[in-house]
C-alpha cells in the first residue's frame, strides 16, 4: 500500500513537472533565433556602411540556413537597396512552441514576433529573454 502511494505521488509530480520543463526549455531555445537573427542583422549592417547598400552583400552566407543551434530557420525574403526583412521560423524539435513560431527584425532594428495562429507576439517574444 505504502509503495502504492509513493507511486502515485511521482506520477503526480511528474504530470505537473514535466510539462513545465519543457514549456521552459522551449523558452530557453528561443534565445537562438535572436542570436542568429542579431549576427545576420550585423553582417547587413557591416556590409551597409561600405557599400551603402543592403543588396549584394557578399559576406552574407546564402540564406536559408538553420540557426546556430538548429532550433529554427533564419531567411531573408525581402532584401532591397536600402531595406530587408529578416526571419526566423521555428524548426526541429522548437516547432511545438506555438506561442512564439516567428521572429522578425528589419533594418530599423524593429522586432516582431507571430504564433501558430498568425497573433502579434512580439512583446512575450522578445521580452522573454
């Protein structure tokens, strides 16, 4: 009976827990893509300031590529001359994290974040470093 009970109080925990750690660990993960996009953001910026254009920038790497930590997908599909549009899009095992599913970030600097749904979340997103 003893035994029983211990039991049962473990699968109770763990019921509680485990979702909770994972929630956690996808959190943590998103820090990726705003390392990713933050580098990327760099090299634009660097490439910019000689040429005085976004566009042509050979020390961009050919984009798509996976984040440094492979969590998402950084793309790049809108570059102009003096504008871009940098994404990221959850990938591999961060697809199940359905608050924070794209990250964005243009050439003011200006963030944005969407769920699964397509909803702004920009502020949870990116505040949640």
């Amino acid at each position: 009976m003893e035994l029983m009970i211990a039991v049962a109080i473990v699968a109770i925990i763990s019921a509680i827990a485990i979702p909770s750690y994972r929630s956690y660990v996808l959190q943590g993960n998103r820090t990726d893509a705003m390392k990713t996009l933050a580098y990327y953001q760099q090299a634009l910026e660097r490439c910019y300031s000689q040429n005085f254009s976004y566009v042509g920038c050979a020390q961009i790497p050919a984009l798509p590529v996976a984040s440094s930590g492979g969590y998402f997908t950084i793309t790049l599909p809108a570059l102009a001359a003096t504008s871009y549009l940098l994404t990221a899009t959850t990938a591999g095992a961060q697809v199940k994290d359905t608050q924070c599913t794209t990250f964005t970030i243009n050439q003011t600097g200006t963030q944005g974040a969407q769920d699964n749904s397509g909803h702004d979340q920009t502020l949870p997103c990116w505040g949640s470093r």
